[in-house]
C-alpha cells in the first residue's frame, strides 16, 4: 500500500538527505543571522576606522554612501551566494517563489524568504554560535579602540600649569613670536644646536607658512609649528573648552545651551581634531590621551593667556604631542612635538612643555611683527667673530637669525627681504659646513635654502634677487 501525497504542499519537497532540508527559518535562526552579520559590518567600520584613518564622525555623504554600499553588497551576495555571510554561518538560504528557486532578478532578491538549507546538528549549532560569538567579541572590541577610545569620544581632563619665564639674557633660551604666539624656544637640545627647517608648501605671498621644524636631534626629535588655520563656523574659547571637558553623553547630545545646534559639539571636535587625528594615525599612532591645558600667568591680559587642547599618541617606538591653542579671533594654532618613547624623549617633552608655558597669543600679527622687526634691527654678522666660534656656536649664532628671519615671515608671508637674507644666513651655515666636514651642518642648510628658493619664486619671480638665491641653491649642490 503507498501513501498519497497529492495535495501535501511543502518546501520540504525533494528531500534528498541533510543538505536539502530546506524548511522555513525560525525566529530565533533569523536573529543569531542578523547578529552575526551586523557583527562583521561594525568589525569592518571598525578596522576602517582605526586602520584607513577615516573619521568616526561621518559626515552626510559617508553616511548616504556607506549605505549605499552596503545594500549594493547584501543584493550582490544574495545574487550570487543566495545568502549572506552571517546567513552561511547558519547554514540557511534565501529562495524565492514555491519553488524554492535562487533569486536572481533584483524583485527576487527582495522578496526572497529565507530558508534552513540544512538541519543543525549540535556540533554544527556549536560551530555556528562560536564563530558568531567571536564576530560579536570582534567587534566589541573594534568598537571600543576605533571609537569608544579615539579623541573624537574621549573626555579631556583639566589641566593648569604655571608660567615659565626664562632668565632675563639667558644664554640656553631664544625669545620669538611665530604667528599669533610670542614665547621663548630651547637654543640647544642633548648639547646640539636647533637648526631650522622649512618644508616647501604653496601658501605666501596670500596665505601663511604651512610648517616651521625646528630640528632638536636629527632625525629623531623635531619641532614643528603649524600655520595657523580658522575652522568655520568660528570656534570660541568657551564653547571649545565645554565640548572637549563634557562627558561622551554630552558631547552627543544636543548642545542647545552653547549654539542651539544639535549636535554642535560633534562638531566642534571634527573641526578641532580631524587633521591632527589623521596625521597622527598616518605616522603609525592610534593610542591617545586629551587635556583641556591653561596656562595661568597674572601678569597677563585673560586674552593672552594660552588655553587649548593637549593631544598626546603613542606607541612602542614613537610618541607625539600636540597643543592646539585657539587666539582670541578663532584661529587655531598647533605646537607638534615628534620624539622617541625613551628617557631622552621624556627629557625632549619635558623641555617643550617649559618653552609651551612661556608663550602668551595674540589676536592680531601685529604684536609679532613688532618684535620681528625690532629683533632684525638688532641684528650684526661679524666676519671674524663668526670665524673665532666653534661648529656648534657658530650653529647657535645662524639660527637666532635663522629665527629672526622665519618669525617675520610668519607674521609678514609677502615681504621678500626675509627671504633673501634666509637665503644668505643658510648659505654661511653650509659653507662652514663644507669648510670643516661637518655633515650635520650641511645636512641642515640645503633643504632650507632649496625651500627659500621656492618660496621666494612665488613671492617676487622677476626680482632679481631670486636668481642670487637660485645661485646659491646651485652652489649648495657642490658641498
């Protein structure tokens, strides 16, 4: 006697042992599917994050396009796998109409049902909660480093410190004002010079000096000053202070009590800390820690006084630390500090926090450029007091002028007189290098006077002072 099974509609249908069960997913299988896959997603926004130095903070278009790539991907594995990654853990699988058929057009795909291609066992129930438990595991702690740890989120502690103020005529400290800022720099580091260096960027005659290096211990310790840059909308003291000091809850939050926008101090920590994150994360860096720092200096207008953000990364080999310091007028003034994770790098950070605590800031560049011009007018080269000093105090000697020099250029970027005598001090450097076989001396003099000559072409091409520099460059060449 045979069974009929007219009339019994299944999708049971065609059974042909374990691998084709094919019966319709329970709840419980279309949740622990949908873990695992949104598991995979946040591991992978996660590594983008930390590792492609992509800000946590999207903006609308990541977000619209992050979207789009996403729905595109599901469409392309649900066209060729039938199933997605979290869908294959669970061995289940998407088909379309009654009879069970792989979606193929894109109605298909959106209509499909999901299906147990296979019935779990207990040790293929064990594997599949393991390897979603360790996607869950993953991305917790993806989540955790590339957000829960990254500036962006994290709360800055108060931090005061007390003014420092160089003994007057001391012989170890260099006063100099470079672009909104005036405060005293280290002349010498581990018993060497500080010598500067200009990197060439397209900026004067209408725009700032992108970088100025001073070069404490080549290559491993280096000082740079960053051209200052306005973020817009304007940022005020108060406002970046508050966003930074808030809890993560407040920070995301609407700050309606500051700018009555939702979200503004998302915001502001985009604009205050993207560049610096990112430069950072590019040298290797994705370990951080933040300060809101005030300088406390009576003696000082409460506008003057230097208040900002502390941002320090790390790791094994290389530590860097940045103040970013806002002027009265919303501009945003970066002091970078690149050295070694050793005792002689703690030595190194210790120095530049004693320079970072001398400065005062300035609403305007006329403050500097008054003490610029008041500091060349002072300035006289000796032929035969340069030649009776040794290597390392002739070096000392150059770069206080050297210092003169960039300090007016940072607050004046069109005059070309700076330039031109930038030009000729470097080239005395070099020269004395090449007279006494001093590589570190020479080293330290050419790329500067190739980068005088760029920028000097920008400034004044037809002067013919600039083909003087570009003679000098040519003659840098023979040392």
């Amino acid at each position: 006697m045979r069974a009929s099974t007219e009339g019994f509609n299944s999708p049971a249908v065609n059974v042909r042992g374990q691998s084709q069960y094919n019966a319709p997913a329970s709840l419980g299988i279309l949740l622990v599917t949908a873990l695992a896959d949104l598991s995979w997603i946040v591991a992978a926004i996660g590594l983008s994050v930390k590792f492609l130095n992509l800000s946590p903070i999207p903006d609308y278009t990541t977000i619209v396009t992050s979207l789009l790539g996403l729905f595109v991907l599901w469409v392309l594995f649900q066209r060729i796998f039938a199933a997605t990654p979290g869908q294959m853990i669970w061995k289940t699988q998407s088909f379309s109409g009654k009879s069970l058929k792989k979606p193929k057009s894109f109605f298909e795909i959106v209509s499909s049902r999901l299906y147990q291609k296979e019935l779990l066992t207990n040790s293929s129930t064990a594997v599949a909660a393991f390897i979603t438990f360790s996607l869950l595991i993953l991305a917790g702690t993806l989540t955790q480093q590339a957000f829960l740890e990254h500036p962006m989120f994290n709360r800055a502690l108060e931090w005061e410190l007390p003014a420092f103020t160089p003994e007057a005529g001391s012989k170890d400290w260099e006063s100099a004002p470079f672009y909104y800022s005036l405060g005293a720099w280290p002349k010498s580091f581990a018993g060497k010079p500080v010598l500067y260096s200009l990197p060439y960027e397209k900026g004067p005659p209408h725009r700032f000096l992108g970088h100025i290096v001073m070069r404490w211990d080549t290559p491993d310790v280096q000082v740079t000053l960053a051209g200052p840059l306005t973020p817009k909308p304007r940022i005020t003291t108060p406002a970046m202070r508050s966003c930074f000091t808030s809890s993560l809850i407040s920070a995301l939050l609407p700050q309606l009590w500051i700018n009555r926008q939702p979200f503004y101090c998302l915001g502001v920590r985009k604009r205050v800390l993207t560049q610096e994150v990112r430069e950072m994360s590019e040298n290797g860096i994705h370990r951080f820690s933040m300060r809101w720092v005030q300088i406390s200096n009576p003696a000082l207008p409460e506008t003057e006084q230097m208040r900002g953000l502390y941002l320090k990364g790390w790791n094994f080999r290389r530590v860097e630390e940045r103040f970013i310091f806002l002027n009265p007028q919303g501009a945003l003034q970066v002091f970078k500090l690149e050295r070694p994770n050793t005792t002689a790098g703690d030595e190194a950070s210790r120095l530049f926090e004693m320079a970072i605590r001398s400065h005062r800031i300035f609403a305007t560049l006329d403050p500097g450029r008054n003490w610029a011009d008041r500091k060349i007018s002072q300035i006289k080269l000796n032929s035969a007091q340069l030649s009776a000093l040794n290597d390392d105090q002739f070096a000392i000697k150059i770069a206080e002028v050297q210092g003169a020099l960039l300090s007016k250029m940072s607050v004046d970027p069109k005059l070309f007189d700076s330039y031109y005598h930038l030009a000729g001090t470097t080239a005395l450097l070099a020269r004395r290098g090449f007279q006494n076989k001093n590589p570190f001396l020479s080293a330290a003099a050419k790329p500067l006077i190739q980068a005088t000559f760029y920028y000097a072409s920008d400034i004044a091409p037809q002067d013919p002072r600039t083909a003087e520099i570009q003679t000098l460059v040519t003659e840098m060449k023979q040392y």
